[in-house]
C-alpha cells in the first residue's frame, strides 16, 4: 500500500493509524487549511488548486511531508498577508 490514498483522515483511525495530512489530488503536494476562500477549505499553494472537505487525498504524516507542510504554510500566510495589506492600504486611499 502507498503513503497515499484516497481516504482522507484528520484524527486517529480506529486500526491505530495515527492522524493523515491532506494531500493534492493533483500534484501530491501538502495541503494548507484556509477559510480564505468560499467553498474551499484547502489550499494547494503548487498547483493554486482549491479543495473542499473530502476532495484531498491522504497520508501519513512522515517528517519530509510535515517539513513540506509548514514550508508551503508559511509562503500561504505571507501572500495571505501581503493580501490583506493590499486591501487596507486600498481602502485607506478610498477615504
């Protein structure tokens, strides 16, 4: 059996398989959570795909693939805040 398949898991499985990261069902990248977007609650900052609650696939978490998590985690947050800078500053220059 592959690192990845197609059930998607966020807390321990009853078999003892322990917690599951999103995954890309695209370009099997880690995911990134977001409520930045309607209808999407993922985030795949490779391929810019957005995925809903059961759309990712999953996997075990290894330290490659958390390593990888928090790397594309981070570039989220800094375009989510450059976003949000550019939307104050926006509104700023509307008054």
């Amino acid at each position: 059996m592959s690192a990845i398949d197609d059930s998607f898991r966020t807390l321990p499985l009853p078999d003892g398989r322990g917690p599951r990261m999103a995954i890309c069902p695209k370009c099997a990248e880690p995911l990134v959570s977001t409520l930045e977007f309607r209808g999407a609650e993922f985030i795949c900052m490779v391929c810019r795909g957005l995925f809903g609650f059961m759309a990712p696939l999953s996997a075990a978490p290894t330290s490659e693939l958390e390593s990888r998590h928090e790397e594309l985690r981070l570039h989220y947050e800094t375009e989510r805040a450059a976003r949000e800078e550019k939307l104050i500053s926006q509104n700023s220059a509307d008054r």
